[in-house]
C-alpha cells in the first residue's frame, strides 16, 4: 500500500476560485515527496485537504489507506502536521503545550527533540517571548513527538535563520527511516534538490511535472530546479 | 488515549491560561461582587422578602449558568484570537470531548462563583443557598450548566461560520436570557406571548422550580424533569447545527484561515 495516494483531487473556493485542479500522484513507502511552485500554486490547499482540515469537491485522497474526508479523527491519529506560521497560546509556555499535545495524543512529550532542534533551554520560556523561528521548531516538535506515520510539512524552514533550516533538514532526511513517507512543500527549489526523492511542480492548481530532482534537471536540460520549473512553466502557458 | 486524560489536558489548559490572564482572574471575583453589591442597594426599595429572594436566586443562578456558557463557547475563540485553531483542529479528539472539556472546566469557574455570590449573599442579605433540598439545589443548577453548554455549542457554531465577529453572541445570547427565562422575575408577570417564549427555554423551569424551593419550601421534581428533558432537546438540536456547521468549515477552508 502507498503511504499517499491522491487522484483526480479538485478544489474550488467561494467566488469561483480554483485551487487545485485535477491532482493525482503517489508517494511511496520511505519517500520524501515534494511538492513545489509559487505562492498560491496549490500546494498548502492540497495539505490542507490530506490533513483532514479541508474537503475537496471532486476527487480522493488516502493517507495509510484512510480517507481524510471519512476517516478523519482515525487519520488525524497518524499523521503530523507542522506548518512555517505555527502559533500557539501566548499565555503558556513551550513545554506546557508539549506536554497538552502529547496527553490529547496519548503519549509522552519527546524532550529529546526539543534538544534534536536545540529548543532544550526555549521550553520554559512564555510563547509571547519566542520568536518566529521558535514557533515554528515548537511547531515541528509538536507534529512530531507522537511519531507519526506520515508527516506533512508545509514549508518547514520559511523564515528559520540559516543556521537552524540547516538543522530542521537534516532531521528530515532522518524521517525517512521513521515514518512511511513524508510530504513536503516548498518554494525554495534548492531545499527539495538536497531532501527530496521526489518532486511535483504545482502550479495555478495544477501538476505540471513529476520526478526525481534528477530527471527533472535532465529532461528540461536545466542546472538548477528553479530554471527547469520555469521552463515547464512557461511550457505549460504555451 | 482516554476522554478522560483529555478531560484533564484541556482543564490545565484553560487553568494555566487563566491564571496567567490576570484580567480573566479578575473578573471571576469582579462580576459576583458587583451584581451583589448592586443587588444590595437595589434591596433597600424592597419591600418583600419575596421580591428579595427572587432577585437574590436569579443573581447566583444567572452567574453560575453564564460562566458555563461562556467557557463552553471559548471552546474555539481562544484558539481564533490566537491563531491557532489549525493546530486544535488536527487533535485526534472528537468535537464532544473539545466540548465538554471546556464545559467541565466552567463547571470549576462556576463553582468558584457560587461560593463567592453564595458568601456575599449570606453576609448582605442572610439568605442562606444551600437551606433547601441539597439535591433539589443540585439539580437546578447541574441542569442550568448543561443548558449553558447547549448555549456554548450554538455560540461555537456562529463562530465557526462568522469567526470573530459572532464573539458578541456569546454576551448578548446571556442578556437575551435574563429577560426571556424569567432570571430577576416570576414568568407570570411577561406579556403572555413572552410566557409562551420563556417556557419554551429550559432555564425557565430550573428558575421557577429554586424559586418555588425558597418561597413555598415545594419541590417540583416534575418541572425538574420537564426541566432535563428541554435541556437534553435543545442540546441535541444545537449539536446537530455544530456538526453541520464543521462539515460546512471544512468546505469553506474556515480552519486554514486560522495559522
């Protein structure tokens, strides 16, 4: 069984805006997937949609063989989920929310990955006070310390310092051996080269292209993914 | 994981929030001492003791059944105000367990109140809360929380459709009530098409059942029951406009919005 499969998924908004159209692709067992284009290309809507938190109108999905539109608190139990704008309470401090996390999933909060994404000495700290980059590594640890089967990341190092985004890849590529498959967004073309198995181009809603970074590269004779998505892109206009 | 560890995480949740919140500490003692100071001056134009109790019994009744209201349909303000409502969207719980843990931590909020709205009516007036049936007093007011949850569940789904912006139900709802369900006045004095209204409302029978206790010393279980029956109605109607509200959410992409 795929971890993801995703056919002929459809998406439109009040006011007739189209965010997907017609998406279908696999994700297999150990693979991280990407899926990558410009803002407003599709590609948080088509998480959304896996994440059980939006219904598509045409279409179907399966994560681990659930389906996000009937099965939705049993798949809300596997999965994990970590956007690049996570908030939380202000009032309470990180490992107040690790610890309310871990308990409505059942589990024991994961100190050690707070220490995995250097947050150790944060956790005690009032989320007023963090910064951004924060947020979103609590975001990460949260979607992760229940150990999910399938982890979704919606552009997991929009706005972290260099430094940080080099760590949060790192422990990506880790994911491999601990999950069934990982989905991840993004508009930074480099980032999907170095984690990425996979890559989808999504643009205006829809796949434009499907294949390892390589084979992209290869097929548009292109040096860098960026270029080859333009290209496609363009062709894809055309 | 067990609904009652649930239970528990979102009770801590709140109570760290809370108590964190120094405004929302404040008005837990500010509200009770208020309604009762003022009760105590209004008192001085009584000139039954009749009247008195009424007007005493509505004030702890009202204040106990509005902090239920009012935490069970923080259910998702909270998480709105603070953006993030994605995140409590992805808890593996059902919307039940979201529901009554915020309903059971207003239970802790209401007795917090009655103790100090019971405590300043004892002193002030001599009017002694718990001199009836301790039971008959239970019920009432158990049954007066879950009509407060009925009413956090309906507030929960305005807000799932209209965001923020339905926040003001969450006041105005309660200040409807006062008037419709008989809170500071026997429902025989409405006009008769308001009796019609008020008697279609739960609260009214738990009012009129602590009145009949303090003024005749009768216990009318059968109003009780009436009583548990219309809140059971209304809470099964309004949780079926919630679920409907949630798959329409779902449609609009209402919890997107909201990281």
């Amino acid at each position: 069984m795929e971890p993801i499969v995703v056919n002929g998924l459809e998406k439109v908004f009040a006011g007739g805006v189209r965010a997907l159209s017609n998406v279908s692709f696999t994700v297999g067992k150990g693979e991280i997937f990407g899926l990558l284009g410009p803002n407003g290309a599709g590609k948080t809507t088509l998480v959304n949609i896996l994440s059980t938190l939006l219904l598509p109108e045409k279409g179907e999905a399966r994560v681990m063989g659930l389906d996000p539109a009937k099965d939705s608190l049993e798949l809300r139990k596997i999965i994990g989920l970590s956007g690049g704008y996570a908030r939380f309470l202000p009032k309470l401090t990180g490992r107040e929310h690790m610890k309310f996390y871990a308990d409505c999933y059942g589990v024991k909060p994961d100190f050690k990955l707070a220490k995995e994404f250097q947050m150790e000495n944060k956790l005690d700290t009032l989320i007023e006070d963090y910064s951004s980059g924060m947020l979103q590594r609590l975001g990460l640890i949260i979607a992760l310390q229940h150990r999910p089967e399938v982890v979704l990341l919606d552009e997991p190092t929009i706005g972290l310092d260099p430094q940080i985004a080099v760590v949060v890849r790192k422990y990506i590529k880790k994911l491999k051996s601990k999950c069934s498959a990982v989905l991840i967004t993004t508009h930074n073309m480099y980032e999907a080269e170095e984690i990425c198995d996979r890559v989808a181009f999504i643009d205006k809603g829809r796949i434009i292209a499907i294949d390892t970074p390589k084979k992209l590269l290869r097929k548009t004779k292109s040096k860098t993914l960026e270029k080859a998505f333009i290209k496609l892109a363009r062709e894809g206009l055309e | 994981m067990s609904a009652l560890t649930v239970f528990k995480a979102l009770m801590l949740r709140n109570f760290v929030y809370l108590k964190r919140t120094g405004v929302e500490v404040f008005s837990i003692i500010f509200w009770p001492v208020i309604i009762m100071s003022s009760l105590a001056f209004f008192a001085t134009f009584i000139q039954s003791k009749e009247g008195l109790v009424i007007l005493v019994t509505g004030s702890i009744a009202w204040s106990y059944m509005f902090t239920s209201h009012v935490d069970t349909s923080y259910t998702f303000v909270r998480d709105i105000w603070h953006r993030s409502l994605k995140k409590l969207r992805m808890l593996p719980i059902p919307e039940w367990q979201l529901i009554i843990g915020n309903w059971l931590f207003g239970l802790f909020r209401s007795a917090a109140m009655i103790a100090i709205t019971s405590t300043i009516a004892f002193f002030v007036f001599g009017f002694n809360l718990f001199s009836i049936n301790l039971l008959y007093l239970f019920a009432v007011f158990f049954g007066l929380s879950l009509f407060g949850m009925g009413i956090g569940i309906i507030i929960s789904s305005a807000i799932l459709r209209y965001g923020v912006n339905a926040e003001v139900l969450i006041w105005s709802v309660a200040d409807a009530l006062i008037l419709l369900s008989g809170v500071f006045f026997p429902v025989s004095v409405l006009p008769p098409v308001l009796q019609f209204v008020s008697y279609g409302l739960p609260p009214t029978y738990g009012l009129e059942g602590l009145r009949g206790a303090f003024i005749h010393g009768a216990y009318d279980w059968v109003m009780i029951a009436k009583f548990y029956i219309a809140d059971l109605i209304y809470i099964g109607i309004f949780w079926i406009v919630l679920k409907a509200q949630m798959r329409h959410s779902l449609r609009t992409g209402f919890f997107q919005k909201y990281e």
